[in-house]
C-alpha cells in the first residue's frame, strides 16, 4: 500500500513537473521572441551590412542618401560586432562602457536593454522599472523550480520504470537544468545592469560625454 501511495505521489509530482517545464520553456520563448528585434542573427546582420557597402560605394549615391547609408552603416557594423541593435546614442554609449574593460563583455551586453533615450534627456540612462524586475524574479523562481521538477520527474522515472527511468530521468534533469540557466538568464541581466548602474550614478560623467560624443558623430553626419 505504501509503494502505491508512494508511486501515486511521484506521478502526481511528475506531472506537475512537466506542466512547469513546459509553461516556463513557452514563457520564456514568447519573451524571447517579443524582443527578437533587440538582436538579429549574425548572418542576417552580415547580409545587411554587405548590402548597405555596396549602396553607399555606388558613386550615384550622393547628398542625403549618403548621409542616411553612412549612419546605417556605422549601426550595422556595430550590430554586427557585438549582437546588439542600438540607435546612435546608445551605441556610444554601450562602447563607452566596452572601452571602460570594468565589466565582461556579457555583462555590457546585458545592459543595452536597459539602455534608454530620450529628447530631453542629455545622455542615455540606465532605467530598471518594475515590469523588469517582475520579470526577473520570475525567471529566478522558475529557474531554481526547474531543477527540482527535473529531479522529481527523475524520481518517478525510476519508480515506474526501474530497468531505462535512470537513463531517461537523467535526461529529463539535464534538460531542466539547461532550460533553468536559459530562463534565469533574465535574472542574471538584471544583477549586472544593476552593479553597472550603480557605478554610473557614481560616475555620471562617462554617460554624459558619450552623449556628447553621439551629438558631435550625428551633427558631422
């Protein structure tokens, strides 16, 4: 009776399990595609770039229309270098932040989408609002939730299927593991935005003259 009892709880908790998966794997994908904009694949960027050389080098290619490629150029080179789609301020700023060597490079990367402008600001700033940290804290819940359904559903495995439920349990958790660090990643985005915020607000000065810096490359432009 106990072994039936116990069978019961694990396939009741399995199932829950796979239920938790499943749910934060399709979260996390709609977020991931909701935001497919602030990153193009790297071919994609290359094939874009290639094609904007080849406009600007076309000697017909004068006045305005010049301008406006040169400008599409130096954000696509950028886009491409670094995975990130940045308007010109933010791209300043974000290499400002590379140059400074303070920080690693995912580290810098995981700021652009904090990485606001506006017409009446001076420079870009660093803004963490409350749907983000929402956001963040979920992904931490569920990416600590995942290894434990993966080992829970490693568990029943075992149970209903003693001779391949090691083996196929061990996949599961490998899985869930693998998923947990995809999802938490939010989580991790948010601590590093947060320490780069806070050096920023102690060293306004290095936003504001990149800022500056964006102003001087669009008024050449």
């Amino acid at each position: 009776m106990a072994a039936d009892w116990l069978d019961l709880l694990f396939t009741g908790l399995a199932g829950l399990s796979a239920f938790v998966t499943i749910a934060a794997a399709l979260i996390k994908a709609v977020v991931y595609l909701w935001r497919t904009p602030e990153v193009r694949p790297g071919a994609f960027s290359r094939g874009r770039l290639k094609a904007l050389a080849q406009m600007r080098d076309d000697a017909r290619t004068t006045g305005e229309l010049a301008t406006y490629l040169d400008s599409e150029l130096a954000l696509e080179k950028f886009r491409t270098a670094s995975g990130i789609s940045a308007n010109p301020q933010q791209m300043v700023a974000l290499m400002r932040l590379f140059r400074l060597g303070l920080w690693e490079r995912k580290e810098v990367r995981s700021v652009a989408r904090y990485l606001k402008v506006s017409p009446i600001w001076p420079c870009p700033r660093i803004e963490i609002g409350r749907p983000e940290e929402i956001e963040a804290i979920c992904a931490l819940v569920i990416s600590v939730a995942l290894p434990l359904s993966g080992a829970l559903v490693w568990a029943a495995l075992i149970v209903k299927l003693p001779f391949y439920g090691f083996l196929l349990g061990a996949l599961a958790f490998l899985f869930s593991v693998v998923l947990a660090g995809w999802v938490g990643k939010a989580w991790g985005d948010l601590r590093s935005a947060k320490r780069i915020k806070a050096y920023l607000d102690d060293h306004p000065h290095i936003l504001q003259s990149a800022g500056q810096a964006a102003s001087q490359v669009k008024a050449a432009a």
